[in-house]
C-alpha cells in the first residue's frame, strides 16, 4: 500500500494560517486521505484539483498540489505546467515555474505542496469554476533541488 500524501503548506504561508487556510488544508488532507491517487514514477506529480476563472484579469487561478514523489527532501522546484480544458474550447497559457527555496521551505518525501497559480485564459467569456475532472495537465522540465546531508 503507498504512503498517504501529507498536505503542506509553501513556507512563506506557514504563519499566515487563518480559518479558511486551514479549512482549505484539511479538505485537501481529506480528499488525499480518501482518494487512491496513482502517483506513477515521476519525482514530482501535480495534481489538480480546481480552476477558478475571472473574466475581467482573465486568468484562472489554479488549485493544486505539487507532491514530491522522490526519496529526497526538496528544496527548491523549477517546472513547466501545461493544462488544458477536457471539454472546453479554450487555452490555458503554459507557465514557468520557479518555487525557490525561501518558498517551498522543506518538502519531505510524500509530502503535497498546496499551491494557488494565476494562469492566464483566452477564450472564455465569463467566470466560471472548473472542477478536477474538467482539467488535464502535465509538468515537464522538472527540475528539483535537494536537501544535502
């Protein structure tokens, strides 16, 4: 049986935790802790979980978890995020991500990172919130800096 993911917060929101942060964090911790979630082979696998899109910046704020599938503690993550919409006709932009380590902190092994990413949206016209099953994406140019002991 694989290790449950354990839901962390991004260091910089450690001691910012207010009562919907922390609402947010144990509906996420529920929704590892019930789901069997095919990690696959990947050192790092996102997963995500809603898009909430606002018309007027046009850009949707995704909701996921980034979770160190490796044997290392993280430091420090650098990827290319690509999503795109199963059944709507409209483009998420790609994005770059660099998550230093002032940001991640220490992201032990099986552990998810709960991160909130604006992404830029053309082709919708109003908002909308999108569901997991509504999204695809993959991560590539993965790079992770690790804990040296």
């Amino acid at each position: 049986m694989e290790q449950a993911v354990k839901i962390v917060l991004p260091r910089h929101r450690e001691n910012q935790v207010d009562a919907d942060v922390l609402h947010e964090l144990q509906d996420v911790q529920s929704y590892f802790d019930k789901e069997n979630i095919d990690l696959g082979d990947s050192e790092l696998v996102f997963v995500p979980l809603k898009g909430i899109y606002r018309h007027i910046t046009r850009k949707m704020t995704m909701v996921g978890v980034w979770i160190n599938h490796s044997p290392h503690d993280v430091m420090a993550i650098q990827c290319r995020l690509k999503l795109q919409f199963r059944n709507t006709p409209a483009r998420i932009a790609e994005v770059h991500l660099r998550l230093p380590d002032e940001f991640v902190g220490k992201l032990q092994p099986e552990e998810g990172l709960l991160l909130h990413v604006d992404i830029p949206v053309q082709g919708l016209q109003e908002d909308r919130t999108f569901e997991q099953s509504e999204i695809t994406g993959e991560l590539s140019d993965v790079e992770l800096k690790y804990l040296k002991t």
